[in-house]
C-alpha cells in the first residue's frame, strides 16, 4: 500500500472514530468500538480488510486497535465524541509527563491551564520526544513539563490509553512547568 493511501485511510478512521461515525451512517458502541463489516461494507469506502489491518497496524502513533478477533475497531484515544467511554482504569502516572504546544496558546495555558477543548480528555506524553513531536504539527513546539504526581496526590485521576498516551481531564497551571 502506497504512502498516500496509508494516510487517508488512517485520516478516515480518526474522523469516522473519533469526530464523526455519522460521516458514513457508523454506530458506535459506548466504548467507542465500531463493527469492521461496517465500515468495510459501507459503499463509500474503497478500502478492504488487509488494507485496514495495514494501517492498524503500522500507524506511527498506534491511533487504532481491533477487538481480539479483528471483528470490531476504534481509537485508542482522541475522541470529541461526549458518549465514548473508553473504559480505562485509572493509572498511577509517573512523576512528570509532557505537553506539546506552540506559542500562540500559551497565554491562555497559563491562565487556565491545559483544557480538554472539543477532546474528551487532555493528552499528555511519557517523554519530551514525544510530546516535541506533538507539538511540532503546530508549528515550533513549546515542551510543558507536567508534575503529574502532585496532581494525583490532590485527586486528579490519569488514564493510560492502549497507545500509550496519559489522558486526564485537566491540568491546572500550578502544576505546569512553564520553564
């Protein structure tokens, strides 16, 4: 499969996944988890099953995963869909883990910390590779460095999502490393 055809079928997965199942008529459950026969008979699609196994599992930021018999789909996480639960146990972070943003947001980061916006939960990285990478889609990255501990010592609760991104629902600014 050919570069191109990899990212629009990953681009057409998050917005059907994550934004907009009613993009193609798509049902999904409350964890998030749509039918594979679904999507893959859907008429508007030009895709089949090896084609989407590809790209579950070659995806450079594991965004997807399949059910244990590859017969249901969804996102790991990134979902502004309000009725996805991905049901995920809450995790004991490490002591610091990373965002990455840009310049043009941080005046209104450090007034109000980092917000969930139109997303179900706030995305944070494990390491500052990672979080530059995030941030680099937007421009220059800005690396914030999170304490994540001391949030959970006053009841902030984190998830670890199937790919490895920390969710939470809010980081306030005195927890956030503006330096």
């Amino acid at each position: 499969m050919t570069p191109n055809n990899t990212k629009r079928i990953s681009k057409f997965l998050s917005l059907i996944l994550r934004h907009s199942p009613e993009t193609i008529n798509l049902k999904l459950d409350k964890n998030g988890w749509a039918n594979v026969s679904d999507i893959l008979s859907n008429k508007k699609l030009r895709f089949s099953i090896e084609e989407l196994k590809e790209v579950v599992a070659n995806n450079d930021k594991q965004r997807f995963s399949f059910n244990e018999d590859n017969t249901k789909i969804r996102a790991n996480q990134g979902h502004s869909i309000r009725s996805v639960e991905l049901d995920l146990e809450p995790q004991s972070p490490p002591p610091f883990l990373y965002h990455g943003t840009v310049h043009k947001f941080m005046v209104d980061i450090k007034k109000n910390g980092l917000q969930k916006m139109n997303r179900n939960h706030v995305h944070l990285s494990k390491d500052r590779e990672t979080a530059t990478s995030v941030g680099n889609r937007r421009g220059k990255a800005i690396i914030l460095s999170i304490r994540a501990q001391d949030m959970e010592k006053e009841g902030f609760k984190f998830f670890l999502s199937e790919n490895k991104v920390w969710l939470t629902d809010l980081v306030p600014p005195k927890f956030i490393n503006f330096k």
